[in-house]
C-alpha cells in the first residue's frame, strides 16, 4: 500500500477538471486491478475534526507512467474489499500518530 501527498486531477462528468489528493493506492490480486482512494481538493473546506468525502476507483496505469484511466466500482465484492481496506490505513495512520 502506498500513500503519500500526491495529487491527480480529474474530469467530471461535465467536463470541469478537479485537483484530488491521492489518500492511497493498492493492488488487490483477487480482483486483478489496483485501486486509488482519493479526496477532491477543494471540495469539502472542513476543520480538520470532520470527515472528508472519499472517493475510490479502480484504475489502469499508462504503460508511461503518465495519466492512467479511473474505472467506477461497481461490484459490492469489492466495495467491501476497499472499506476493509481504507479502515486499515485508517487504524495504521492513527497507530503512526500516537
């Protein structure tokens, strides 16, 4: 599992580009796809006691290292998979804090 301050930028379905922080990224090898769990910048202007929308998609890196493409999640199987996932990094992020 990697994280780190990296940013991404997306385009909404009406075409207006979002910059995301990128929270984390993994490969799940039960479903053969690596996965990004991002927040969009901006978005919610929060004190940093509340909770933040995250989002999460599949995706599929260029073979240059450039923009890769994000896929929507559209099985619960592996809307399970990533919350288990997130609730880890979460527990590990809070053990790294203490």
């Amino acid at each position: 599992m990697e994280h780190g301050q990296e940013t991404m930028t997306i385009v909404d379905e009406n075409g207006v580009e979002h910059v995301c922080e990128v929270i984390f990224t993994f490969e799940s090898e039960e479903f053969g796809k690596s996965y990004v769990l991002y927040h969009i910048l901006g978005e919610d202007d929060v004190d940093e006691d509340e909770e933040v929308e995250i989002h999460a998609s599949a995706f599929i890196p260029s073979e240059d290292n450039e923009d890769g493409e994000l896929l929507p999640i559209e099985d619960d199987k592996e809307w399970e998979m990533i919350e288990e996932m997130l609730n880890t990094f979460i527990e590990e992020d809070d053990e790294d804090e203490e």
